[in-house]
C-alpha cells in the first residue's frame, strides 16, 4: 500500500475471471496511450518503480490477462518476469524470514501472491502454489493469533492510513481470491476462513449502517472500508451463494451517497486528504475511483442491476476528465481543491494505479460489456 502517508493503492482487491475476448477498450485513445506509457514505464526485470507495492499484483496480472487473449508473447514474458520476481523475491523471502517477515511485509506479500493467481489461472501453470500456500499459511498465523480476526492495534503503514477494517477485509478477499481463481485443494478451506473473517468485520465494524474506518471512529464514514466490504461480500456471494452478502453488499452502494460529490463526477477520497495537504473536502484519488468501479461492476455482474454500469460510466468520467493528461499519457494520482496532482504534492503519480485501471477496464469489458 506504499511507503508515504499519501501513498495510493490497495493492489489485492481485483481478480478477474472470464473470456478472452477483442473489444476495443471503452476509454480508446486515453486506454491506448496509458498503456503505452505503462510498457515504457520504470521497469526492471519483473519490477515497476515506482509501484507502492501494487505493481506486484497489476503488473503480471494485467499483462498475463492481455498477453494470452491477443497471443502476445512479448506480454506474456513481462507476466512471466513478473511472477518469478513475486515468487522468489517478495513470497520466497518472507516465508524464508518466517512469521516475524510475513508480518513486517503483509501488504506487499500478498500483492504478490494476488499477482501470482492471477498469472495461474490464465496460464495454468500452478507451479509456484506451495509458495502460495506457505505465505498464506503463515499469513493467517498473524490474523488469527495476533489480531483475533481483525486486525485493530497491528501497527503498519496500511493501518494507520487505510484502518483496521481494511487491511482485516483484505485478508477476506484473498482467500476468496485463492478460491475463485484455481482449482487447489485447499479452496474450501479458504473459503470457510474468509468466512469467519468478514464475521468478525461485522462484530467489530458494522454500526447499523455501514462498515466504520476503526470502532474508534463510531461516527466515522469512510469511503474504503466499504467499498472494500463491497468487493468482500460480493466476491463471499459468488464463492458460496450467500444471499445476504449479496445484499449487505449492495445496502453499502446507497449507504456511500454521502461520499458522492455534487459538483464533479466521484467520490470523496478521505483515507489521504488531511495527509496530502487537501484545504478543502474536494479530494479525490485515482485508486479510489478504481476499486469503486471495479466494486460496482461485482455488483451489476452479481445482481444484474443496471444502475451500478450506469455510476460506473459517471465515474469513468471523472478520470477521463480530470486526471488523465493526453500529452503525458498519464493518469495521476489526484484531484484536490479544484486541481490536478502536482509534482509538489507528497504523491503525484503511481504507476501501479495506472496498471490498476487498466486491469479494471479490462475486466468491466469482458464481464458487463
């Protein structure tokens, strides 16, 4: 989730699943030249800089997803260099540290390991699932005996900057993932700990009406927690039939109205505002806008409700418009008071959120298009 407090992405919560397919992609001209810029981008030997850890799920994830539906060998290797960097790297070197490294590199491990899923159900190369299995394993170590099942207290960038509901929700939506993704033996038994996960997130953060920041924030609405309970819930939905999921999930798309701007397509991004030095509530974030659309689009696949695409195209929108520059081919990271990112703010741009929306549109385009 990066190294700064502005730092932008929450890279685990996307995966996609469906076929290949050659529609022109939605955005045109701004779609081609972002992923221009991102093949171009600062990239060495299966690394993008600089990523905020995200790259490590985006990078291989996307490249694998479009390397094998055009039959682009050159996409495919990138996916490929991406993943043994993922495997032997991030996974292999924090497994090797044991429950102490794990813990110290959360975010960036499981990126990682949601980048590799990726590549395996694409490739079908199942190859590195030990690993996968050891990081996950050892992972789940941390959530069940440190933290109870959520993660309240365990001090790291991600917490500080996203709360505790978030990072528990992560950890949710990555074994869902593992489940979704690949036929492993373990699926079931993923499932069943996602389970008692979002359980938890209800006992600790639920207050009636949408899912808190941190119970220490009783009052507190956030636009992250619940999109990221969103995706959890959708995805739980699709894992296991659970109707309730499906409509808690849904409840939380009319309880983030009030995050809805009125003057400007998006949404308030408050998780970075007071950290980027917004003066005002006019605040909004390239990733943030990315996992509500990609959260909106689980819920017209899941629901068939037309009226998730239609916030999706008003959202799109707001990146075309206000973020995207067409002489740099670049997305940037934020909106705030009434202007574009600058090079003087504390995050300016990421390259693991332009990899993001690229993915995002891909898989909007081959579920709902």
């Amino acid at each position: 989730m990066g190294r700064s407090a502005g730092a932008c992405c929450l890279g685990f919560l996307i995966v996609v699943v469906g076929p290949s397919c050659g529609e022109t992609p939605r955005f045109g001209t701004m779609f081609e030249e972002v992923e221009r810029m991102s093949w171009d981008s600062d990239y060495v030997d299966g690394r993008w800089e600089p990523d905020w850890d995200d790259a490590a799920f985006y990078g291989p994830a996307y490249y694998a997803r479009v390397g094998w539906e055009r039959g682009d060998e050159t996409y495919r290797q990138r996916a490929r260099d991406g993943v043994r960097h993922n495997l032997d790297e991030i996974i292999g070197t924090a497994v090797a540290g044991g429950v102490s490294a794990v813990a110290d590199n959360m975010t960036e491990v499981l990126y990682a390991v949601l980048g590799v899923l990726d590549y395996m159900e694409v490739s079908g190369d199942l190859s590195g699932l030990d690993r996968i299995d050891e990081s996950l394993d050892l992972a789940d170590l941390i959530v069940s005996r440190l933290c109870a099942d959520y993660c309240q207290g365990f001090p790291s960038y991600a917490m500080d900057t996203y709360g505790p509901t978030v990072v528990t929700g992560m950890i949710a939506i990555v074994y869902l993932q593992y489940a979704v993704l690949i036929d492993a033996p373990r699926e079931a038994e993923r499932v069943a700990r996602a389970g008692e996960i979002l359980a938890r997130i209800e006992e600790r953060a639920w207050n009636g009406s949408y899912y808190l920041f941190t119970p220490d924030r009783p009052d507190y609405l956030d636009l992250y927690p619940n999109v990221v309970m969103m995706i959890a819930l959708a995805r739980y939905h699709q894992a296991t039939g659970d109707a309730g999921a499906l409509e808690r999930a849904e409840g939380l798309f009319e309880a983030i109205r009030p995050l809805r701007c009125t003057d400007r397509p998006g949404y308030k991004s408050l998780y970075s505002a007071e950290a980027m030095g917004a003066r005002t509530d006019d605040y909004t974030t390239l990733s943030a806008m990315n996992y509500t659309m990609f959260a909106l689009a689980l819920l017209a696949e899941e629901s068939g409700d037309p009226r998730y695409r239609d916030e999706i195209d008003w959202l799109e929108g707001f990146v075309e418009d206000y973020l995207y520059v067409e002489a740099d081919g670049k997305v940037y990271h934020h909106w705030m008071d009434g202007r574009l990112a600058l090079p003087t703010d504390l995050e300016y741009f990421c390259i693991g959120c332009n990899l993001q929306f690229l993915y995002v549109d891909w898989w909007v385009r081959h579920h709902l298009d």
